[in-house]
C-alpha cells in the first residue's frame, strides 16, 4: 500500500467507482469538492463492473486497471451503498 498523501494540489487523482448505483453519482460530488479544494488537481476515473473486492483483478480487465492505476498520484474509492 502506497503511503497517504499529504497534499493533492498538483497530482492526478484516481477515482475508482464500483457498479452500484450511487457509486457515479458520489465520484461525480467527491471530483467537485476535490476541485474547489485543491484547483491544480487532476482527475481521472475508473469504473469497475465489480460489485466488491479489488476491480477485475482476475480477469481480462487486469491490465487496463494497472495501466490506470500507475497513472494516478493517489485513489480516492466510491462504494454506492
């Protein structure tokens, strides 16, 4: 596991959405306040067809997540439940 950022002015941050519902809907509000906090952030998005557990880990997906996943700072999580 990565070390928690400090500050997120300047870094690329990753928002990992799960396929429940309201995970959008929650990434979509955590991008907006991130934005008004830390302006010089960037933002990329991942959504996940998996409902639980760690995105498509086994399966064809595995290497677009790392691709992904090494082009983020930090990974910010929505669970829509």
């Amino acid at each position: 596991m990565a070390p928690r950022q400090t500050d997120l002015s300047g870094k690329k941050i990753g928002l990992l959405s799960n396929a429940k519902r309201a995970a959008r809907p929650i990434s979509t509000v955590v991008e907006r306040k991130l934005k008004e906090k830390f302006p010089t952030a960037e933002f990329s998005q991942y959504f996940t067809l998996n409902a639980v557990g760690p995105p498509e880990i086994e399966t064809e997906n595995k290497a677009k997540f790392e691709e992904w996943l090494e082009g983020v700072d930090t990974v910010v999580a929505a669970v829509g439940d």
